[in-house]
C-alpha cells in the first residue's frame, strides 16, 4: 500500500497521472489491484480502478482532480494478495505526478 496526502488547489486544472504495471494471475474475486482518491479519513472518493489484470506491462493513467478544489486529498495505490500459493498479486508504480495549470 503507498498513499500520499495532497492539497488540490481551489483554482485551475489539476491532474493526476502515474504509471502501473499490474500483474495479478487469480480472479479479481481474490486478489486484486486499486488506484482510489481518498479523504484524510480513509473514505473512498474515486475509484481510478480496481482490476485483477496480468496484463505486464506499463500503463499510463490521468485522473481529473478538480472535482476536489479546495480541498487535501489522499491519493492510494494498493493490492490485495490472498496468499493462495502459485498466482502472486502485485503492481509497480512510477512516475506519479500532480500538475495543476
């Protein structure tokens, strides 16, 4: 699990874009990979997504975040591994950034 607290600021555009290489041999019923926007107090606000892929290979994703102007923000990434031996959960992440123009 890796999160970071952000403010977005209350004026202009602000994006969010990182990089992930998922890789995930189960069903998502057990094992899985997410990308959400959070408050300060844990509760989901976004849901960027929440897949069980294998795909292996590095993918770009950009998120709105304007629709939180004004206000701190976490940013998580995380996965759920059931521990079942033979099909290992995980994802890398790179390249996070936040821009606001």
């Amino acid at each position: 699990m890796l999160k970071q607290q952000i403010h977005v600021p209350a004026t202009g555009t602000t994006t969010l874009s990182f990089f992930y290489n998922p890789h995930c041999n189960d069903s998502i019923r057990f094992d899985f990979q997410q990308a959400q926007i959070r408050d300060v107090n844990g509760k989901r606000l976004k849901s960027i997504f929440n897949i069980c892929s294998n795909a292996g290979t590095w993918k770009q994703s950009t998120t709105d975040l304007s629709k939180f102007a004004g206000k701190d923000i976490v940013i998580f990434f995380g996965d759920h591994d059931d521990n079942f031996p033979g099909d290992p959960t995980w994802m890398l992440i790179d390249d996070v950034s936040v821009t606001n123009q």
